[in-house]
C-alpha cells in the first residue's frame, strides 16, 4: 500500500554533469576515487565525475550522513541500524567506520528527536 509523503519535495541539487536529483529520490551515495556512484529510490544507478565529498557538501543540510569512507546515506532510507551497520530499504548493507559511529549515532538519535520514532529497527 502506497502512503503519501509528508515530506515537502525538495529542491533539486546538482550531482555532477548536467545532472540534478531530488534529495529524497537518493538512497544512497558510493564513492569511488573521483567518481560517486548515486542510486536512486526507483533503482537507477548513475555515476558522475564528482567526488563523495563535493556531493556530501552539496547534500549536507538535507538528512545525509557519512557512514565510511566511501558511503553517503539517506536517513530517510534506513531499514535497520546496530552499532557496525546499516541496512538499507533497497537492501544494501553498509558498514560503519569504527571513527563514525560516534558521529552516526548522535545523527540519528537526533533525527528521532526532531522527528519521533519511525520504522528503524535498531538491533
């Protein structure tokens, strides 16, 4: 059963090239060297010539948070959580650097904060 977003649409943001994507249609965001694999809700993948940090920037104050080295993901597409990783909707595991759990951790505490309790498991 499809339920309505109560989320506003937010702006789109310029990942690379001459694409733009919706902040909420990103699952997640995979860095390799100079390149970002970008994987949609809809299970499109796209790879743009820009680095994981330019497009962490570019998504910083839209509920991204940085898991490891090569992972940017968004809370609104988290499953389930435990203190090493994180599952995905689309269902991709990700494991959490031992230097960010910290900082993921208080990510999401304050995210139920702000936003009550959603359907994240934490194991």
């Amino acid at each position: 059963m499809n339920t309505p977003s109560l989320s506003v649409p937010q702006i789109p943001v310029h990942i690379g090239g001459y694409e733009h994507a919706r902040p909420e249609e990103i699952v997640l965001c995979k860095g390799d060297s100079n390149y970002t694999h970008v994987h949609f809700t809809n299970g499109r993948k796209l790879t743009v010539a820009t680095t994981l940090k330019i497009i962490q920037e570019r998504l910083a104050a839209r509920d991204f948070v940085r898991v490891n080295r090569s992972g940017l993901i968004n809370k609104d597409h988290i499953a389930s959580y435990d203190q090493d990783e994180i599952t995905l909707t689309n269902g991709t595991v990700l494991s959490i650097a031992r230097r960010r759990r910290r900082e993921v951790r208080e990510f999401l505490q304050s995210c139920v904060e702000i936003f009550g309790a959603q359907e994240m498991s934490y194991a």
